[in-house]
C-alpha cells in the first residue's frame, strides 16, 4: 500500500492493513490529528482499505481569529 505522508512530504510503502484506524497506529499517528484520503476521498477510521490503495495522511490545522 502507498502511503503519502505531510509534514515533513514523503512516500512510504507498507505492507496492507485492514483500516485507516489500524493504518495510523501502525505510523504512530493521532487519529484525531490526521485527516487521511483514499484515491481522492476523505474517509472515517473504520473505512476498510486495500492492498492496492494510494492514502494520503494531513495533519489537521486549526485556527485563525
């Protein structure tokens, strides 16, 4: 599975998981602090992904006054 991580940009390639909740704690990432895309689509963390999908993971920024 591809995996295009922000901040700091790079690519990763890992071996499949069954979700996006399992995807972030195999990065050692907050899911409350990373909105992730499947092939162009925000999806929740109990979305299913396959073995030949391309996920983005952002760090969510909040703000402004």
């Amino acid at each position: 599975m591809k995996v295009l991580l922000r901040n700091p940009r790079r690519e990763l390639d890992v071996s499949p998981v069954p979700s996006v909740d399992r995807l972030l704690e195999s990065l050692d990432l907050d899911r409350d602090a990373h909105l992730v895309i499947r092939n162009g689509t925000l999806v929740p963390g109990d979305a299913r992904l396959a073995p030949d999908d391309v996920v983005e993971v952002r760090p969510v920024i909040s703000g402004g006054s």
